[in-house]
C-alpha cells in the first residue's frame, strides 16, 4: 500500500544523469508516483535557488533540502537555515587559510566564469549555484596530511566536511539524515500522512539521508561501483547508474507494494 509513501532523493548522479544533468530515463516512474500523489522532495548540495528551477522542470510539489541539509525550504513558509550561516562558513574558510597547508579554492573566491568551467553549468545555472545560504562547496589543493589536519578544524568548531562528487563542502553540523528526518517530523506536525520514507543516493554525502529511511536505495555509479551500506543489508543497489537506475528501483518499489492511491498532497 502507497498511502503516505514520501520520496526523498539526491540529484547529480542519482535523478541527474552525473554528466549531462538529464533525468528522462526517470520519467516513466516520477509519472508513476504523481499519479499516486507521492510526493519527490529533492535533498541535494544544490541551493534553494538551484532546486527551485529544478523543481519546476520536474514538476515536482512540496519542500526541497538544500546544501547537504543546512537548507530547508517549505512552500509559503520562511527558509530554515541551519546556523552559522553563509558568511562565518566563509570566514571560518579564508582565516584558515593562514595555514599554507589548508589550500582551498571555494565558490566565493570563483568568479562566474570560473564556476561555470569548474561545474559544466550554463551562466544562468552558476548564477543559481552561487547564491549560498549555509555552506561553501570548494575545491582541496592540499595534500593528504594538511586535509586530515583540516578536518580536525573543522569539527573543533562544530562544522561539517562532507565530499561530494566534485567538490568537498563546509556546513554546519548538521547532514541530509538531520534535515531528513526534520522535514517527516515537520510534515506530521502540518497533519501530512508519512507511513514510509524512501530515499535514494549515489555518493558518501547521501549515507545519513539513506541511513534516516524505511527504505534505502543506492544508485549504481557510471563506472559500475557503488556506495557501501553495510549498516543497512536490506538496501537496494540498482543494476542501473543515474536516473535509468533510479527508474529501476521506484517501479521496483511500486510493483511489490501495489499503486494504492495515497493522500499524501504537500
């Protein structure tokens, strides 16, 4: 039975061809789930900015995660924005680069060119990816030892490093799991319906998110590989990569448990 059933997932390389930002092999099961009301809430490193004009393309309804979870947005209501915020991330960034051994390259220190050509994205996209409200994606050009004394830093003052697929980001402690976790509690307070929580990912940065969930899907990488979930042997590893993979497993999902109408409308 679907009732209440709500969809969360990670984009690039998961809904989100990693290479061409394509989510058409996706298509038959996103139009599967709209049918049923089964609400797909986007929780990526991507700004509320980014996520917004994604949401639109998919016609998707409801909150987007954004940031890696320092981010949430709910339709009519004010952002939440995990502190510290945008600026004492930045600040925490630049003062450490005292350090020669802490070499850094961050968004804020990009200019839109160099964004767009570290990225891939078009002018407008970048525009989108730039307007950060909680954390900094930027680029290690240190060696081994200076990140692992970084790291070291970074939780001595209550902050967050995570990887993703192309660059590392700096955010307040807190991770997809938490904002997971915080968007179902959210939900059932505004009297939604949440019976199952499903959630898909393909990288390191998505492991709280999948751990947070009553069904944990991972998306196999184009290389074949994929994320480790030895805490959870009832996951999903799809046979495919991106969204092809990510089809493959909702219509997985929706074929053992039945396409019941569900009410749960955000």
């Amino acid at each position: 039975m679907t009732k209440g059933w709500v969809v969360f997932t990670d984009l690039d390389g998961t809904l989100l061809d990693h290479h061409t930002y394509d989510h058409t092999p996706a298509l038959p099961a996103l139009r599967r789930l709209s049918a049923l009301g089964i609400p797909v809430i986007p929780v990526s490193s991507k700004t509320v900015e980014e996520l917004k004009h994604i949401r639109q393309q998919l016609n998707l309804k409801g909150p987007v995660i954004a940031e890696n979870g320092a981010v949430i947005a709910y339709p009519g209501e004010a952002t939440q924005i995990a502190p510290p915020g945008y600026y004492l991330i930045r600040d925490f960034l630049i003062d450490h680069r005292a350090n020669p051994a802490f070499d850094t390259l961050g968004f804020g220190d990009m200019s839109l060119e160099e964004v767009m050509a570290h990225t891939g994205l078009t002018r407008d996209e970048a525009k989108r990816a730039v307007k950060r409200l909680a954390s900094e994606p930027f680029l290690w050009q240190g060696d081994a030892a200076g990140l692992a004394a970084f790291r070291k830093e970074v939780s001595a003052a209550n902050l967050r490093l995570l990887q993703g697929g192309r660059f590392m980001h700096l955010l307040a402690d807190t991770d997809k799991g938490i904002a997971v976790k915080h968007t179902v509690k959210h939900l059932r307070n505004k009297g939604r319906i949440v019976t199952r929580t499903i959630a898909l990912g393909d990288s390191d940065n998505d492991r709280d998110m999948l751990m947070s969930v009553d069904n944990p899907i991972i998306i196999r990488k184009h290389d074949d590989t994929h994320l480790s979930l030895a805490e959870r042997p009832d996951a999903i590893i799809t046979d495919h990569p991106g969204p092809a993979g990510w089809n493959e497993a909702i219509n997985q999902l929706l074929d053992q448990y039945g396409d019941q109408h569900t009410v749960t409308h955000l």
